[in-house]
C-alpha cells in the first residue's frame, strides 16, 4: 500500500523521509551489467551491423574509424538519454518537486514504485557513460573528469541507501543526483545531435553555424539553471546534511559545472569556426567575380566581337570546302566503323 503524501506542500523536499531508493537497490550490480549488455547488443548487431549505413551511406562508411566510434556514440548516447528522460519525467517531478516518495506506486494497481524506476534510469545513465569510457578512442580529460565523477557518485547515492541507519543523508543524496542527472540529460541532448549533423553535412557551413549557436546557448543556460535548482536544494536541506556532504557537494558542483562550461565554450569556438568558413567562401567568390569583371573591363568589345566573327566564318568556310572538295569524300564516307568495313 502506497504512502500517503506528507502535508508539506512547498516544503517537500526539506521533510523527504528517509527511506530506502527501492528493493530492487541490491541488485544494482546486475542491473548495470544488463543495461551494459543491452548497449553491446544495439551497438554490434544493429547499429554497426546495419542501421546506420542504410540511414546515413556513404557519409557513415566514408568517415575514419574515430570518427566512426564517436558517431555511434552520439547515436547511443542521445537515444539512451531520450529514452531516460520518457521514463523518468513522471516519477522524478512527483518525488522531487511534488508529494510523493521513493516507495509510492506509479500508478493504481501497479507493482512498480517511483523509486524502482529511477533506480533503474540512474544505472542507465552510469552504463551510458561507461560504454562511452570504454568505446571511444579520443576523450578529453574534461569529458573523463566528468564521466568519471557522474559514475562514481551516481553509484555510490545508491550504495549508502542500503545501510540508512548509519546514513542519514544517504536519500536526500540520492534526490540531488536525480537532479544532477535530469539536467545532464536535457541540456546535454542537443550537443549529441549537433555532433551528428556536423558529420553529416559538414560543408552546411550556415546551417552548423546557427546549430553549433543553440548547443552553445543551451549547455551554458543549462548550466546556470542547474547550479540556481541544486543550491537551492543544497540550502534547504543544510540542517540534514553531514559535514562530509557540506563540503564535498559544493566542490563536486563546480567540477560539474566546470566540465558544462567547457562543453559550453567548445561550441561557441566551433561556432565562431563556421563563421569564419563562411567569411572565405564569401571572399573567394567575391574574388572570383572581381577578377570576372577585370577581364571584361581588359577585352575591348570590339576585339571579343571580331573574334567572335573570326571563328564563326572559319566553321563556316571549312564545312563548305569540305563539302565540295573531291578529294575530301571518301574521307568524309568513312565516319563509321561500318563504312571502313565496306569500303575494305
């Protein structure tokens, strides 16, 4: 039977119980092993084997194999991160920002509590990062800082949740991360596509270059929204946290949030790149009509008209010699391989 809800409306999250995340908690291990199973088997035997060449051609089989890992990585990692989001909309608004808790039921009648399904959504979002870790052959230190850290951290929100008698903190951790992650997953979903696009079309210059604006808009607004939403749960639950956790979490915050900015900052450079692109091609084609018009301007219209009339009167004139000269029609006669053979 279901929880009722706690009378506390706004002040919700600074009167969350302190409960367990879900049953399903000790079967962590196995649920990350399948989640990571599950990526092989997309990645192998669908991805690789068929789906992207027969979406994308030659743009997916012309590209190097780095370029080839990254881009079936975006592919998974987008998907993963959509797929996270239609799930744990539901259960994560109702737990952190509405009445509910971990152990209420997502539905009447439903054996599924909202704490099962982002037990699960959290260890999808950890095996995302590391198929990523392992898949990829080029990634940033700041990208490894960053995967590394949500890795960690997710899993150990989880671990502390199975001994709440000497974690009191533990559950109120465990809401923070859910924060943490649906912020990673909305503000960084769009880079993955931008990625995408950018190997698609990578002579689109204008079209990458308003893409590239908009991922670099998003990540860093994202980021201030972020930092705004996990302070102020940071704030109200001060009295709740141990000291461990009052130190730990700022410092964790800003390395997040150092890694977004730079996530940030890579975009607005490539953006500045496609401007730049966009300026040569503009030169050179306004070269290319200057020295058009400078050729013009040098030709007198007379002498381009008298060479005109030039050759239009030698077409003329040796089609007419050749039509009346003797000598010229057995050659003239012999302007199909079938003719040579007859006349042989």
């Amino acid at each position: 039977m279901a929880n009722p809800p706690h009378p506390y409306g706004d002040h919700h999250i600074q009167h969350f119980p302190t409960q367990s995340i879900s049953k399903l908690a000790p079967l962590s291990g196995l649920i990350l092993c399948i989640v990571l199973v599950v990526l092989f088997f997309v990645r192998y035997y669908v991805l690789e084997s068929f789906l992207l060449r027969k979406l994308y051609g030659k743009k997916y089989t012309d590209l190097n194999d780095k370029e080839r890992r990254g881009f079936l990585n975006h592919h998974i990692a987008g998907a993963t991160k959509l797929i996270i989001f239609i799930v744990a909309l539901y259960p994560f608004i109702n737990v952190a920002f509405r009445t509910s808790n971990l152990h209420d039921r997502m539905g009447p009648g439903s054996h599924v509590t909202m704490g099962d399904m982002l037990l699960i959504c959290a260890h999808m979002l950890v095996a995302m990062y590391i198929f990523e870790l392992i898949y990829r052959t080029n990634v940033s230190p700041i990208g490894v800082l960053h995967h590394v850290g949500t890795i960690i951290i997710g899993q150990t929100a989880i671990v502390l949740t199975l001994n709440l008698i000497g974690e009191s903190d533990a559950t109120i951790e465990f809401l923070l991360c859910t924060v943490w992650g649906a912020f990673d997953i909305v503000a960084e979903f769009l880079p993955h596509i931008s990625i995408v696009l950018y190997r698609l079309y990578p002579e689109s210059h204008h079209f990458l270059r308003r893409v590239f604006l908009i991922s670099a808009i998003t990540t860093f607004l994202g980021t201030i929204m972020e930092t705004s939403v996990i302070f102020y749960f940071f704030g109200s639950l001060w009295y709740r946290w141990s000291l461990a956790f009052k130190i730990t979490t700022p410092l964790l915050h800003c390395a997040f949030s150092a890694c977004q900015l730079h996530g940030s900052r890579v975009f607005w450079k490539m953006y500045q790149k496609q401007g730049r692109l966009i300026k040569q091609e503009a030169d050179m084609e306004a070269s290319v009509r200057k020295e058009g018009k400078l050729e013009e301007q040098l030709t007198p219209p007379g002498i381009s008209n008298l060479y005109k009339n030039y050759n239009e009167s030698t077409v003329v004139g040796s089609a007419d010699y050749l039509q009346h000269d003797p000598s010229t029609s057995s050659t003239a006669q012999l302007t199909h391989p079938e003719d040579a053979h007859t006349k042989s």
